[in-house]
C-alpha cells in the first residue's frame, strides 16, 4: 500500500510539474517579442531617356520596417532596359533612404551608378541603420532617387519617392501621420552650378 500511495504521488507531482512546464512555456512564448513587420508603398516607376541610347525602366518604393522597438527605412531599386547596354548613362544615381516620424531620424545614401552603368538590369536595396524607440505609429520610410544622365548637359534630376504607409499606432494611439509632399513637378532638372 505504502508503494502504491508513493508511485501515485510520483504521478500526481510529475502532472502538476508538466502542467507547470506547459505554463511557464506558454507565458514566455505570450511575453516574446513581436514579429518584425513591413510597410511598402507600391512601385513608381519613371522611364529616363538618355541620349544616343535605349531608355530606361526604374522602378522604385519606399518601405519601413520594424523588429520590436527598432525601426528602419528602406528604398527598392529596380531597372531594366531594352536593345543593348553600352557606355556609360549616368554620371550619378545615388538613392536616398529615410526613416522618419515627424522628423527624419536615420538617412543612407547608396551610391549605385556602377550598378545601372553595368548592368543592363537589375535590383538593390538601401537600408537606413536600425533606431531603437519605444514610441509606436506614425512610422515611415522615405526616400528619393538622384540621377544626372550622361551627356544630356541638363545636371542634376531628384525623383522624390512617396512615403511608405506609416506603421499601425499601438492600441489607444493616435495616429499623427503627415502627408509627404508631391514629388516635384514632372521631375523638371535642377541644374548644379
């Protein structure tokens, strides 16, 4: 008898400690961090002419992405082109990336002119550096894309990009989201003096 009350209160403590294994586990898998989540803005595209060559096909969107409390911009790239590539077409193609709220927090630039002077098409991506906040909404990638194409003796274009949808505000947040501004009209140059 006394084995038998011994083995059923074996029995009953493995029980109660796998039923507290299971909950222990269940509270840590509930308090782990959340999944990382991205917001994009759909692809614009932009055909840029370049002089004694095929034109160009440039698509680009702006994204923000965030890992728990951290937060970063991004910019797509990608181009493509018909006929043959040949000589150089930019003398400049740097992408701008940021990550804002409000204000601007982080910006890269990526330097890809050896890129589309290279390759007839292709893809890139320019991240901004993570930022840790523990403010939630109103989150955006941004961007723009500067290029000077080769020989056409016009300097400098900015096409500026249009901002990400914001990250979703916490429960009970207001969302303060600010409209980007239009990009500049038809991309007119800016010439550099």
């Amino acid at each position: 008898m006394r084995a038998s009350l011994v083995r059923r209160s074996v029995t009953s403590m493995t029980a109660v400690l796998s039923l507290s294994g299971v909950l222990v586990g269940a509270s840590l898998a509930a308090a782990s961090p959340a999944a990382a989540t991205t917001n994009c803005s759909t692809w614009a595209k932009k055909t840029i002419a370049l002089p004694g060559k095929p034109d160009l096909l440039v698509e680009a969107r702006t994204c923000v992405l965030t890992d728990g409390n951290y937060r970063k911009g991004r910019v797509q790239v990608k181009w493509s082109q018909d006929g043959l590539t040949y000589g150089n077409r930019f003398d400049k193609f740097v992408v701008q990336a940021r990550l804002e709220r409000s204000i601007v927090h982080a910006t890269t630039n990526c330097d890809y002119r050896h890129e589309v002077n290279s390759q007839g098409g292709g893809s890139e991506t320019c991240d901004t550096p993570f930022k840790y906040s523990s403010v939630d909404g109103s989150w955006i990638g941004d961007g723009k894309i500067v290029y000077n194409v080769n020989n056409d003796g016009k300097g400098d274009y900015t096409w500026g990009l249009k901002g990400s949808p914001s990250l979703l505000s916490a429960p009970g947040e207001e969302d303060d989201t600010v409209e980007n501004p239009a990009p500049d009209p038809a991309d007119t140059p800016e010439p550099t003096t």
